[in-house]
C-alpha cells in the first residue's frame, strides 16, 4: 500500500526497520545531572537545566511527584511565574484573607486583614495549592523542557569516586547510574545526603513536626466553606495561630488554610517541645480544633486525610555546605526553611535554590571546553575517570551558594535567624503569658457591668503591663524586637 | 459467524462435576436451579445430566434422584483423574450431536478450565460466573454476572447462538434434597476421545488435606490484627463450630494457607455466619465475603471500614474479646441459653 | 521449534480497582477517576514467563489487545524484562467479547510461534477468566489453568504445572505448545531494573499489530461476532447491613445467638 505524495517517496514500505530493545540497556553517563527528588526544588532545577538542553534525569520515590509531600499550605510563586508561568498551575484558591491569632486555651485575640490588592492579579503570588496536583503539574513542565521523569525509585546512596560524587545507587535491581552531576532534593527527610556524610544529622530543637488534617463538609464542601470563611468562589483564607490554645506549651502554631472544597488546618511545633512534654500530636490537633474560637469552623466537617511530617527550621546558621565535588543541595535538604511563627516559608525558596542551583550547574558545563568533556576531566579537576565520564569539582559550582546568599533567599534567614533566637529566648512570655494578658485584658476593657469605662481600660492596662514588666518592660520588648519593622 | 437455527436447540444440560466418585456440591445447586428454569421452557425439553468419568453409574442415580430427566454417561478411564482436552472433546461432540439449548456448568477449577474448550469451536455464548439465571420471553437464557467488584450485576444474552453457556458461582443456589422415587433415564454414549489424542497427564493429585472454606456455614476469619497468633480465632471457631479463614494480610504473612484466603485472590463464601477478626474491611476482602447473613466485626479501630459492612460490631483487643466469646458459647449447651 | 523457548504473555490495560470510589451517598460507583493500571495477575503472568527466562532462556515477547492508549502496560513488560512487546490494536475489535478476543490473541500467540502463551488468571475489570481457556480452544493446545508454579522440561518438551485446585492441588504435564494461566497472586513479581526502567520509558517503541497483519478476517472480530451481548447493567444494591456496634462482649454474644446462625 502507498501513499501519494507529492514526491512519491515514502511508503509504508519504505519505513526504517525497528530496533527491538536491546539486552542490555546502560544509561551511566548519558545524562548531565541527576535530581534526586521531583518537589519543588528538583523540578526547578530540573526545569532551568533542561532550559538549557543539559540531559536531565529526575528521580522520585513516590508513584508521582508530589505524592510524599505533605504540606500546609500557601504556596509562594514568584520564581515559579518566572521560570514556567502560572497557565494551567494546579491551585486551589488565591489568598484573599489573613488572619493572626493568639489563642489561650479559652479566648482568642486576633488580627486580620483582607487587603483589596490580593483580589487582583497576581494575587500576591499567595495561593493555596495540593501539593500531589501541583508538584505533578510542575514536574511535568521539566519533562516539557526535555528533562526524564522516573518514579517509584528511591535513591539509597550516593556513588562516590576518588572524593567525586558520580552517580546514584537506588533501590531497583541494576540500580546504580552514573552521571556528573547529582542535585539532592530529597526534602525534609534528607537520608542519602546525611548519609553520604554531605551534612549532619539534624539536631533535635532544629526540627520541627508538622500535622495535618484535610477535612470536607457534607453536601456542597465549597460553599460551606464560603460561608463559614467569608469567601467568594476563588479566594481563600490563610489563618494562623500561636499560644497555648493553639500549639500548647511549645515553640509553634497553628494554622487553617481553605482550598477549594477542603479545608487544611494542623500544628506546626518543634519536636523537642513534642518529646519532652509529651505533646501527642493527634491530641493536640483536635484540642486546637476544638478550642472554642476554632470549632465552629470545623462543624460536620469529615476528615479525608491525616499526615504528618518533619520540617527543618534551623534558619540560616544550620545550612550544610550546598556544594561538593559533583552534587549540590537544594531546597529543604539545605535546611532553607522559614518558619519563625509568623512567616511559613519553604516553597519559595526552594524553586528559588533549583533555579539557582540549575543555572550554577549550566554554567559550569559551559565553562569545560568540548574536547574536555568526552576526554573525562572538567578543567581544573584531578582525576580523569576510567569509564569516560566527567567530574566537576566544587570550585566549578559555587555561583550556586554566592547567588543564593544575595537572594531573598539567604537574606531573609539570615535577617529573622536573631528573631528565632529571640523567640526562643522569650519563649513562655510569647507562647504563654503574653496570649493570656492580652486575653484577660481584652475581656477586662471590653466587660459590661455597671463600672466606668475607665476602671475597665486602666484594669486592663495593668493586665498587660504587669506581664511585660511595668511600661519599661514594655519598651524594652519594643527594642529586643525593633528588627522586624527596620 | 455460522448461521445457527436456534429452534433446532432444546434441552437443559448440567455438567456433573465429580473426582474419583465424589460429587462437587455446585453440581446439585445448578441441577436444581435448572430444575426452576424449566419451568419456563416447553414440556417436551429435558432437564439432562452431563456425567463424565470413570465408574460412574452410582453419580448417574443420583442425578436422576437430585432432579435430572436423563443422564448421559461418558463412562471410560481416560476421564479420571480430570483433564481439560478429554472432557473438552467428549463434551463438544454431545453438544454437536443433541444441539442442547442450554449448558450449565458449575464455576470451580474444573468447570472454568474446560467450558472455553467447549464454547469455542461450538460458537456457543459462554458467560462466566454468573449469580443469576433467569429466562426471558422469548426464550433466551439471561445470565446475571457482578462487574466491577461485585457493585454491578450485568446480565448478559446470547440471543443468535447455540448452546447459551453459562459457568455458575458455587454456593449461590440451593439444591434439592434427594428423592428417590423419582424416575428419568440413564443412557451411555459413545466415548469421543483416544488416549493417544491428549496432551497432558496428571502427575499427580492430591486433595482433601487442604480445607474448602466455600462449604462452611460459619467462619471465623483472622486478619493483620492478629499479628502472626492465630490461635483466639481458632478457638473461636470450635466453640462456634465454624472454620477458619483469613485475609489476604494474613495469608501474606505466611500465618495461614493460602486455600483459606476469603477475597479477590482468595475464595467467595456465603456462610451464615461471618466472624471478621482483626481485619481492616479493604473492598478487595469484601469482595469475598459479602454475601454473609450475618456478619460480625471484632477491631480495636473504630475508623475500620469493615463496621459499615458488619451488622455486629465491637471496637476492642480481639484477644480479649475472643477469649470472652468463647466463655460465653462454651459454657453453654444451647447457644440460646446466652440469652439469658 | 528453535532451541529456546518462544514465550508470549498476554497483559491487558484496566481501570485500578482501588481508585474506583463507591459514593457513600449514592452508592454507585465511581470509575471515571480511576487510573489505568496493568491488570494485577498480569504481574503474576509476566513474573511466570520471566522465570522461565531465568530457567531455560525463553525468548519472551509481551502483547496487549487495546487502544494505543495502552502501550504503558508493554512499557511495563519490557522493562520487567521481556525482550519485546507488541500492540495489537484495530478499530474491527471493539466490542469483542470473550470470543472474538480470544481468537485474537490465538493468531497473535501463533504469530510469534510461540511454545507457550502465558496470561493471567482473570482480568479485574471482566473477572470472566474464560479468555486463556479459549485461546486454547482455537489453537488447539493443551491447556494448564489456575497455575501456581511452572516446572519447564525442554529436554521432553513438555511444561509441568502446579495447579490450585478445590481442597488441594494437581501436578500436570502438558506438551508442548501449551497455554498457561496463572494464578492470581501465586508468585512474587520482581521489580523492573533501573536502567530497563529507563528504556523502556523514554525510548522503546512496540511492534504494532492490526487484523490484516495478523490474518485475521474482520467478520470473525468485533462486536458483531460476539456471541454474548450485555442485556443490561444494574446497580446492585448495596447490602444493607445493621452496623449496630455494641459495648459489650455480653452483647455481642446475645446478638449472635438472637440470629440463630449458632
């Protein structure tokens, strides 16, 4: 059977012969990096390496990108919109309204703000988001960009040759591959990189645990969820809490964040506070839900699903080194996480570090001369490798760690590293008394009985002033926290 | 396709399944589900027995005594022990000289092994499975199967071809007790098959040490909560008088044989009494289970899913529980005295 | 027949049972979200025929009846280990029932000129498990079902299998050619290699297969040649179950003896 064309030439015939597989496919070498993880950070490096037509492997444990994941959450996508656009991003509803609140076991006081701005577009680049859909949407845009995909594969170890990283073990059989570069974005749990002596094992106070419910409500979940929140179809509420009411007596929060037909609310709180006091995580995030000022938000809601997870919160003085001969860190692996009680941050800077990771790696393959790269020897490196493959030392990737200390990145850890320590030090003021003066305070000025005004508002100065050390105290904890509004 | 006149077809065939004289109990539920579809069909058509082995005269009574008009009887040793190519070939060469209407068979090992042999080269319909059996005005077999894990039932017809086949799920149909005044007619035919046509040969057979589950009428079944200690379900069921099952966890976990798995990759039961132990209720295991009576959960998680599927439940340690059952069944004779 | 042996396995594309939801409001059933996934004992199918592969060397070659959109099942299979795979697809299949698919899949076993065609006990989605012992029929071969080990003899050309059978098990010989399937869950599938697992996925293309290529008349195919036709779907109906949990042993007790089933 022919066809005709114009030419006349091609024919079912004359199609080339297929080659059926061969016995034994080997893929050391024929790709640039791997990415060890496909969240939010491999794929970005994925995404700005590919860019650059590097040969790119991602490898992701779980059955698709996104499925390990655990998360609050809002999602922050500057750099996102930069390199991919936002077209087609999976999100669930832009955030309109934010809300902090200081919870004792009983009382609430709250601060909230729902600003005109965040209803246009870019929306502040604040969404929340599910993580399994996005990561998957965002991973995808690396395959776009020409990068390998492949899933349910776990990395166990790092391929190290004469004090070069060179590949990756995993745990398929047959399951080692080689490649120049191996970029670890493993996330929080950052096993094969702790256990290639890459950084240490984290400390214990420098860890947190985070816990998560997604409830729905019966019937039309996303128009309950507009009622109780005051929402319109696609905006959302970011709510955030801290006090004994919300954490108990522990360094972290609590938090509620509206999709579009569930509702993500859990705690956040460091895991030594958990094992020292005995905090069972479960308990605690249904004592939060249940805490007055919370549970009317929760009504009939039916819980489909519960996870939790570690997030590192070392801030800027627990980051590992980001590069070494053959691999770099990104994302939660470094340890660049914010959470500071306040700001919750992680997503950000991780598609911020692949980027610049990604570019870091670009660069350094630009720099080796062609002849250089089949011959097996990056310039400047020591050992040409027996199996033809090219090594790239470290020296050729730190414009990775120097971009990332001029970015938002470096600069906002750095610039609240002194808050966490300053929390810290405050700790039972903050988490404890403070949310409880406040309170009994608000209750004092706000009481109804036959008193005058007046007794009321003094009484509950006194409330406040009294916890903070008299109006000395009171400007002395202005000073100590002066940072945050420099 | 063939051209097939269906008014040439008449008759309802049951196949008889036995092993070395032993009647597999499918055989007499089909015999007696036939026995209703009759009812629907003209009085000249027959209700016959297909029996095929060796040494079989005493399995040929009792199909008459069990409801069959007539039976025929492929009597020859090449048919015993089973084997798909002699069954196959004897069977289709009576379907292609008596042009049944109807051929019913059981839907165990046997039955599904051999059915496609006969359905094929015959261009019969052949449903697989089925949990119903009806027939419609005009005449044709309706076959009810469940699809998509047993939340659909699909019935299917085989309007243009002959014979309707169909594979029955064992344990779904009652049969009828024996009567032996009945009368019908036995008749030999003539065996289709040489030794030297087949193609395999059965090495070896070993049965009975292994337990059928698909018969009891009470079940105690362990799941992963018993955590490898199988014995409160074991004692369990001798007060209860029930055999033992388990989940496919269990199974997994090398705790039990896989001949007493309940689920998708285990059996279908229907006793009257369902005990689950420590099981979670995946849809897979409900699967197998059911079509219970009655069905009782005995988990320490109030959350597990087999208490929407259970009518008794109670949330605790299912050693505890167990034991306190056992207490309360043993020491009474008459079960009802727990009413007490 | 050549030295080593030609296995096929027939694999087939189905909705994941797991991803199926019953709407606890409704009770119906949900499978639009369902993601396609090979068919679970098609894993068992294709672990029998690799062992094989293992043992004697077998040459084994995968093949699936579906739309193209079901290559990721042969992507699977070469990446397992299977030296080829192949699509048979054609618009003159649709609506081919056990019939029809089975005589598909015979002139698809005789293509390769295989020794022993493999397939799985049952697909998830159908559960008629009447397809390999009609693949048998066409063929005329010999046929070993419900098999839970394979013992390979080339030397007298004759496969033996372990069947699981009611209250026990059977071991069969069969000469060669012979359709095999094998019991759902009855071995333990080996992962895919890592670098199978690359192949396969980024650059492995499948034979392609349509009725003419295969020989297969379209009048013998499709919906018009099955003898079967589905005369209707109902729900069924849920059963209704008390789920009355109690307090006490005592009462569970009382419970189980009110209903008479001790």
């Amino acid at each position: 059977m022919t066809n005709s064309t114009d030419n006349g030439t091609e024919s079912a015939d004359d199609q080339p012969a297929r080659t059926p597989p061969p016995a034994q496919p080997n893929y050391d070498n024929a790709f640039d990096a791997i990415v060890v993880g496909a969240g939010l950070a491999g794929s970005a490096a994925a995404i700005t390496m590919a860019n650059e037509d590097l040969d790119v492997l991602m490898i992701e444990r779980g059955a698709y990108p996104g499925a390990k994941n655990v998360f609050g959450g809002v999602m922050y996508t500057p750099t996102i919109r930069d390199l991919v656009g936002m077209d087609g991003a999976p999100i669930e509803r832009y955030v309109g309204q934010r809300r902090y609140a200081m919870l004792t076991e009983e009382d609430e006081v709250s601060a909230s703000m729902n600003i005109g701005d965040w209803h246009e577009e870019p929306h502040n680049d604040s969404f929340t988001v599910l993580r399994g859909e996005f990561d998957e949407w965002f991973a995808e845009q690396a395959v776009e960009a020409g990068a390998t995909l492949i899933t349910e594969t776990t990395v166990t170890d790092l391929i190290r040759e004469n004090g070069y990283i060179v590949g990756v073990k995993t745990d398929r059989p047959d399951g080692d591959v080689r490649a120049p570069i191996v970029v670890l974005a493993e996330g929080g749990n950052s096993l094969v990189s702790e256990g290639a002596d890459l950084k240490a094992a984290p400390d214990r106070k420098d860890v947190a645990v985070a816990v998560k419910e997604v409830v729905e409500f019966p019937g039309d979940s996303d128009e309950i969820i507009e009622d109780r929140f005051r929402l319109g179809d696609e905006d959302g509420a970011a709510y955030h809490y801290f006090g004994e009411g919300a954490a108990g007596k522990s360094f972290g929060g609590g938090f509620i964040y509206t999709n579009d037909d569930t509702v993500s609310v859990g705690l956040a709180y460091r895991i030594e506070d958990s094992i020292s006091q005995g905090i069972n995580p479960e308990k605690r995030l249904n004592e939060f839900k249940s805490h007055p000022a919370v549970a009317p938000l929760f009504k009939d809601a039916r819980t489909v699903e519960y996870t939790a997870k570690t997030i590192p919160e070392g801030g800027a003085d627990a980051m590992p080194d980001l590069v070494h001969d053959g691999a770099l860190l990104v994302g939660d692996t470094a340890g660049l996480v914010l959470n500071n009680g306040v700001h919750l941050e992680g997503t950000n800077m991780a598609v911020e570090s692949g980027y610049h990771a990604g570019k870091a790696v670009v660069e350094a393959f630009n720099s080796i001369p062609a002849t250089e790269r089949t011959a097996g020897a990056a310039s400047g490196a020591a050992t040409a490798r027996a199996d033809g493959g090219m090594v790239i030392p470290s020296s050729h990737l730190q414009s990775y760690p120097d971009r990332l200390e001029e970015s938002f990145v470096v600069k906002n850890l750095e610039h609240y590293e002194w808050l966490i320590h300053r929390v810290t030090e405050d700790k039972e003021l903050l988490f404890e008394e403070l949310p409880e003066a406040l309170a009994d305070a608000a209750a004092e000025y706000f009481a109804i009985d036959r008193q005058p005004k007046q007794v009321h508002g003094e009484r509950a100065k006194e409330r406040v002033l009294g916890t903070l050390g008299g109006l000395r105290g009171l400007v002395k904890l202005g000073w100590r926290y002066r940072k945050l509004v420099r | 396709m063939p051209e097939v006149d269906v008014d040439e077809y008449k008759d309802i065939w049951v196949f008889i399944e036995e092993h070395a004289g032993e009647v597999a109990p499918v055989s007499w539920e089909l015999l007696a589900e036939a026995k209703q579809l009759m009812d629907e069909k003209p009085d000249d058509e027959e209700l016959v027995a297909l029996v095929i082995g060796s040494d079989v005269d005493d399995v040929a009574e009792e199909a008459i005594a069990r409801g069959a008009d007539r039976v025929l009887v492929a009597d020859d040793p090449i048919f015993e022990p089973y084997r798909a190519d002699p069954y196959g070939k004897q069977f289709r060469e009576l379907v292609a000289e008596r042009k049944p209407d109807i051929a019913l068979i059981g839907g165990t090992t046997t039955g599904r092994d051999f059915a496609g042999r006969v359905a094929v080269p015959t261009h019969a319909g052949l449903t697989a499975d089925c949990t119903q059996l009806g027939i419609d005005d005009e005449g044709h077999l309706e076959a009810g199967r469940p699809a998509f894990g047993g939340n659909v039932v699909a019935t299917i017809k085989c309007e243009a071809h002959r014979p309707q086949m169909a594979t029955i799920r064992p344990g779904v149909f009652e049969p009828l007790d024996r009567d032996e005044n009945r009368e019908g007619e036995i008749e030999h035919v003539d065996v289709a098959v040489e030794e030297d046509e087949t193609v395999t040969e059965v090495l070896e057979r070993e049965v009975g040490d292994t337990a059928d589950i698909t018969d009891a009428d009470r079940i105690v079944a362990a799941g992963g909560g018993v955590e490898g200690d199988l014995s409160p379900v074991e004692r369990l069921a001798e007060a209860l008088d029930a055999e033992v099952a388990a989940s496919r966890k269990a199974v997994d976990e090398g705790w039990i044989q896989h001949a007493r798995q309940v689920g998708q990759t285990g059996k279908t039961v229907r006793p009257e009494l369902y005990v689950a132990v420590g099981i979670s209720g995946a849809v897979q295991h409900l699967e197998g289970m059911n079509d219970s009576d009655v069905v009782v959960a005995i988990n320490n998680d109030p959350n597990a899913p087999i208490f929407d599927h259970a009518d008794y439940g109670i949330v605790g340690d299912l050693f505890e529980v167990c034991d306190e059952l056992v207490a309360a069944f043993e020491d009474a004779d008459d079960p009802q005295e727990v009413l007490a | 027949m050549t030295d080593n042996w030609t296995v096929v396995v027939g694999i087939k594309q189905v909705p994941d049972e797991d991803d199926v939801t019953i709407d606890p409001d409704t009770g119906t059933l949900n499978r639009a979200e369902a993601a396609a996934i090979l068919n679970p004992p098609d894993r068992n199918a294709l672990e029998a025929a690799l062992q094989l592969k293992d043992e004697v060397g077998a040459e084994v070659i995968a093949f699936t009846m579906g739309p193209p959109t079901a290559t990721p099942v042969l992507d699977l299979a070469v990446a397992l280990g299977c030296d080829d795979a192949a699509l048979i697809s054609d618009m003159a299949f649709a609506g081919s029932d056990t019939w029809p698919t089975s005589l598909t899949l015979a002139y698809a076993t005789e293509y390769f000129d295989a020794d022993v065609g493999i397939f799985g006990e049952e697909t998830t989605d159908s559960s008629t498990g009447q397809v390999p012992p009609g693949i048998a029929a066409h063929l005329d071969w010999a046929q070993l079902t419900y098999v839970e080990d394979l013992d390979p003899r080339p030397e007298d050309d004759q496969l033996v299998a372990t069947r699981d059978v009611e209250g026990g098990h059977e071991v069969v010989a069969a000469d060669l050619p012979v359709i095999v399937a094998v019991g759902y869950g009855d071995n333990e599938p080996r992962p895919a290699g890592l670098h199978r697992k690359l192949y396969a996925e980024t650059e492995f293309e499948p034979i392609e297969l349509d009725a003419e290529e295969l020989g297969i008349d379209p009048d013998e195919v499709g919906l018009d040649a099955s003898p079967t036709q589905v005369g209707g779907m109902d729900t069924a109906d849920p059963v209704e179950r008390e789920q009355k949990v109690v307090d006490s042993v005592e009462d569970l007790a009382a419970a189980i003896a009110e209903e008479g089933v001790v």
